[in-house]
C-alpha cells in the first residue's frame, strides 16, 4: 500500500472555516453597487487573484446575500482588501463589486460601472484517451454523454480536449450535440497490465511509454489551463476522465517479464535504504531499478504539482473522473498478482484524488454512485462567490502563497482553495 502520492502533494492543502454578516438581497447589492462610484485606488500589486468561494448554512443550503465586507481573506495569514465580488446563483449572474482601474500616469480613467448578464459556467472535459484501455471505448462514451446531460444546462459553455492521436475535441459551445458528436469518436488507447509486463520497453525509471502518456497528459492541459485564465469572473471547471498514473507499475513483474507470483516477486522498495532480497541483491542492476522507481515517482509528483498550481492560477476546479466505476478484483483476463494490482489501482486512484482536491474539487473513483456525486458537482458549481484580490505581499520570490477565506458570519460554512501560486519569472530578478 502507497501513500507517498498524497503525502507527496498534498502539502499545498485547502483551507476554509465559518464565521456572521447582515443579509442582503442579491438584487438589492448589486443595484447599491452598481449606483456607488469606486474611489481611485493605487496598489503595489500587479495580479488579481481570483478564488471561487461557496458559503452554505447550517443546512447545507447556500448562502447569496454576503457583501464584499463580510468576507476576510489573508494570504500567508495577513488579511487583504478584497478588490472584487461577484455572485452566481440561479444561473444569473451579479456583479458587486469590480476591480479598480489600472491607473496610468498623467490619465484619469472613469469609474467601472458593474454590469450583470446571465452567463453560465464554463465546463471542460478533459478525456486522457491514452491512459483509458480500449475495451471501456463503448463505457466511455456513453459516460461522457450521461455526465453532460446531467450537468450541462441551457447558458453553460461546454467543451472537449483529449489527447488521442485522433486529438478530438469541440471549441466551447453551447450546443451540447456537438459534445455527443465528438464524444462517438472517443477511443481509449491505454495500456492494460498484461501490456505493461510483457510488451513495454523498460527503462531505469519504468516504461518510456508510460511515462510520456502521463506527460503529454499533463502538458495537453497545461495548455488547455493558459486559454482559461484569461476567461474572468466565471466558475470554470474541468471534468477530468481517466483511470489515473503509476508511471512505474508492476515493477518486479516486468523486471522478470513474468505474471507469476512468487518469493522473488514483492512489491517494489520506495526508499533506497531498504532491504532488497530478489535475484540481483547486491548488484548494480538491483540499485538502479530502485533508484530508477524513486525517480518516476518524483517526476509524476512534480508534474502533479506543476499542473495543481496552473489550475490554481486559473481558478478552474477539477472533478476527476473514472468511468469504470466500482473495482473490486482484476478481470480475469489480466493474470497479475492481486497485491500488485492493489498497489497499482491503489496509485492511480490517489492520483486522481490528489489532482481533484488540490484544486477545490473532489473525485468520482471506485463508486457507482454517480448520480449523487454529479448532483453535488452541478450544486458547487451553480451558487457560487469570486472574490479577487491584490496581493499586498511584496516578496517576488516567495511564490505560493497560502490563502483562507472566512465570513464574518457565525455558523457558517466556507469552502475555497487553500493557495496560491503565481506564475513563475523567466528572467532573474534584479
């Protein structure tokens, strides 16, 4: 059993707490502030970070009548002035209060005036085509078209991106039989464990194969993250649809190129010190397979860390999604160690956890319980805060920043993302 993904990641964590405010009309707010001139500011911060926030009461309904006063936000425990508040709920959409013009010497710039419309979320699949087998292809796609039907509604922005080498995918829309469209032509190109023993080339740090399937993962939503930050004041989120990433799973399997279990077959060590007792104790062939799996372990952190922060930056959520469902046991045809599927189905489920919860999501793995888990997704994602701020640190080079938001309402809940990081400089500074 591994827990290092995890623990590996979830160091960035997620923060929130409750706390008490007069009640306001969502109407009522945005007409007081649509009718106040905003005062000139001047700020040392250049970036306005943006965070989603939910508030539900004690029965879990949510809360819509919260101002830009009732709410206390500090970065690396130091309060900031909230710069910027807009409320979604019911579909609609309620500007309360906007960011201060960028002032510019020598010219005076009139006061923003806040606007409302009736825009809807921005929702994304992500499908990881290459880490999907092809016998779910038929589950897949039916998958696909029952989460948007039940989370897509009339006003949400929808779109697709996979990474197949069909790179199928549909520009944001709001035709949902464009999604259904494209989702038929969905394919899983995975790998499935028998694969992995016996026919993938092996390298120091497990199979090149896999690793660059995770990585182009990865970089294809990197890229797909740089377009969202630019989209502003919308709840963006990102369905993420995988079975999850073991860069160097059934690693004493495939060192022997064998299926079988027996007293040389155990699982892998993930600490350089410890004891090694299969058939190249001793050697240098035994030292660099334990190296190599510590390494692959690293990489996969680091570019899981380097994704969360992206997001972050973005304010895009992810709900990780695996559309097998629920697990128990291999299928039959796989013949492999059950210890060694526990501890890859294991690691490829945490990492779809970890990559959901870092961003203020949650993940839909090992379940069949789908219904309830979208119904909560199309709750968290239709009422909805973002509140921005500028970042009053000046500290360049210290590049995560921990973030809290509380209410200054008792007996509420609060629920955002609990960091921050800022994109990093390409140039040393001088």
């Amino acid at each position: 059993m591994k827990h290092w993904l995890c623990v590996g990641l979830l160091v960035v964590g997620a923060a929130g707490a409750g706390a008490q405010s007069q009640i306001r009309t969502p109407e009522a707010t945005a007409q007081s502030s649509g009718s106040t001139e905003q005062s000139p500011t001047f700020r040392t911060g250049v970036t306005l970070v943006r965070t989603d926030v939910i508030v539900r009461d004690a029965d879990g309904a949510f809360v819509p009548d919260l101002g830009p006063a009732d709410f206390i936000v500090k970065e690396d425990g130091v309060a900031q002035e909230v710069a910027s508040l807009v409320l979604v709920h019911g579909g609609r959409v309620y500007t309360q209060l906007l960011p201060p013009v960028p002032t510019q010497e020598g010219i005076i710039l009139p006061s923003r005036r806040a606007t409302n419309n009736t825009a809807g979320r921005v929702i994304i699949f992500f499908v990881d085509e290459l880490h999907l087998r092809p016998e779910l292809t038929p589950k897949l796609r039916h998958f696909i078209k029952e989460v948007a039907s039940t989370l897509v509604h009339e006003g949400d922005l929808v779109g697709l991106v996979s990474n197949g080498p069909a790179n199928t995918s549909v520009e944001l829309t709001y035709d949902r039989a464009l999604l259904n469209s494209a989702a038929n032509q969905l394919t899983g190109r995975g790998l499935g464990p028998r694969e992995l023993i016996m026919e993938t080339q092996n390298g120091s740090q497990g199979p090149a194969e896999l690793r660059w399937n995770a990585h182009r993962a990865f970089w294809t939503v990197n890229e797909l993250l740089k377009s969202l930050e630019t989209l502003e004041d919308r709840r963006k989120v990102l369905l993420y649809v995988s079975t999850g990433y073991d860069v160097n799973p059934f690693s004493l399997q495939r060192l022997y190129r064998s299926t079988r279990r027996d007293e040389f077959l155990r699982d892998r060590p993930i600490d350089l010190a410890s004891s090694y007792d299969g058939p190249f104790e001793g050697s240098r062939i035994g030292q660099v397979e334990r190296q190599g799996a510590i390494f692959a372990d690293g990489e996969l952190i680091r570019e899981m860390d380097e994704l969360t922060q992206a997001a972050n930056r973005a304010n895009t959520t992810f709900y990780t999604m695996d559309p097998r469902g629920l697990i128990s046991s291999p299928d039959i045809d796989f013949d492999v160690p059950l210890d060694a599927w526990r501890e890859y189905t294991q690691t490829t489920r945490s990492s779809l956890r970890t990559l959901a919860e870092l961003t203020g999501g949650f993940s839909i793995v090992n379940t069949n319980n789908f219904d309830d888990l979208l119904a909560q997704i199309d709750a968290e994602t239709s009422d909805y805060y973002v509140l921005g701020y500028y970042a009053s640190n000046p500290n360049a080079f210290n590049q995560t920043r921990e973030l809290s938001v509380d209410v200054s309402r008792p007996n509420l809940t609060v629920r955002s993302r609990g960091s921050y990081t800022f994109r990093p400089t390409t140039a040393p500074i001088p």
